[in-house]
C-alpha cells in the first residue's frame, strides 16, 4: 500500500504510533512524507531518525523538503559564516520564529551550527516534488503564472494561494501540506474529489486548542482512505 503524511513538526510519539499501530507497512508499501519534519514538536532529531530506520529497516520512503527544513537550512548556512559575530543573525530569528529552538534542543545544542553536517545533508537531498500516477505531491503548493511550475522549487516550499492549470500538470491533481485545514472539510474535499484540484493533508497536528484540528493524518492514494492520528507527544 501507498500512504502519504503531511507535516510531522517533531511529534515522535504520533508519528511512530500511526506508522506502527494504524498504518502497519511492509516491504512491499511505500511511504511519502510531504516535509516539516521538525520545529515545534519535542522531538525533531527523533523524527530524522526515526525516518531513516523506516528507510532502511521497514519500506520504502520518499521525503520532500518543507520551508521548515529550508528555513533550518538556512539558518545553519549564515552560522557557519558568521560566527565571529556572537549574535543571533537574522535567518536564525526567523527560524527560530516558527520553532526552530525545539529543534536546537531536541539534538542538545545552542546555535545553528552545531547541529550534526549529516543531519542537514539529509534536509538538502529531500525532494522538491513527487509524481505519482494521478497526483503531483508537494509541500505547499505550485506557481501556475510561469510557463514551467515545475521550475519554481520556492513556491513549492512556501506558497499559500494556488490555482491548478490541469494543462502545465498534465492533468495531475496536488497533495500538499504547508497549512492546516480542518480534518472535516479535508474529507469532504477527498469526498467530492471532482469539485477540487488539490487534497491538502495537514491538520496541524500541533494545533491541539481547536476542534477538527491537531491531528497527524496519512491518505491513501489508491484507495482514498484517510487516516488520523490525535497527537500523543503533548
């Protein structure tokens, strides 16, 4: 079987209870993870590891890269460079902005640069985009207004508003994460899947303060199931 998880944000427990206990794979299944595998959640370097033992232990996973990874990214990049300065530059403030202390903290460091090269090696080879047989899997979404969306890899990292043109898709639909939607209108999208092009998966799962929110979900492709996890690590 195919399951594809949008954004994990750092929560193990969850994770690792949907994969084990809803999803049960084997060698013969396949997984697609959408990006945001860290910041906010307690456990982001668990989650990276925890990934891999799947890869290599269990099935076959294909990781795309979410702006919470390029953010982190990013912020290690400028900390290499500016370390002489002593103080926290802009790209680790914005990182920081949207969860990136719970990363630090989860591999036990203070700054950026310190977190483990094999770590954010593993970031930079995650992919911008998966094609499936009726689907184009990304992040956040796709820039349209260009001849090639497939060109722009920043869109699919970051974009929030996306209209489809079936003709640069070839007549694929989208999955993508990024932004939370109510668990309630993700099935009723799924549902009445002709009257959308796209199926957005993530249901905050560190939203736990509101109702239809907070869950990790994984979807079937082939089958159209939707499955929820209610988050477990708070």
């Amino acid at each position: 079987m195919r399951w594809i998880i949008p954004d994990i944000h750092g929560y193990l427990r969850t994770f690792q209870y949907l994969v084990e206990k809803q999803l049960q794979p084997g060698s013969d299944d396949t997984l697609y993870l959408l990006g945001d595998y860290i910041d906010r959640g307690p456990d982001s370097k668990g989650v990276i590891d925890y990934i891999q033992r799947i890869q290599h232990e269990i099935c076959a996973v294909y990781c795309l890269k979410g702006n919470h990874e390029d953010l982190c990214i990013k912020a290690y990049e400028a900390d290499q460079k500016r370390l002489f300065l002593g103080k926290k530059h802009q790209e680790q403030k914005d990182w920081e902005a949207v969860g990136g202390k719970t990363t630090l903290e989860s591999f036990g460091v203070a700054h950026p640069h310190e977190l483990p090269a094999e770590y954010i090696e593993w970031m930079r080879k995650c992919l911008p985009y998966i094609e499936l047989e009726k689907y184009i899997l990304v992040h956040a979404g796709m820039n349209f207004s260009i001849e090639n969306p497939f060109e722009d890899t920043v869109s699919m990292l970051w974009t929030r508003r996306f209209k489809v043109d079936y003709a640069k898709t070839k007549g694929k639909k989208i999955i993508h994460g990024h932004i939370p939607v109510d668990y309630s209108f993700m099935h009723h999208v799924i549902e009445n899947g002709d009257n959308y092009d796209f199926i957005a998966l993530d249901n905050g799962v560190f939203v736990t303060d509101q109702s239809g929110m907070g869950n990790l979900t994984a979807f079937n492709p082939d089958t159209g199931q939707l499955l929820a996890q209610t988050n477990l690590d708070e």
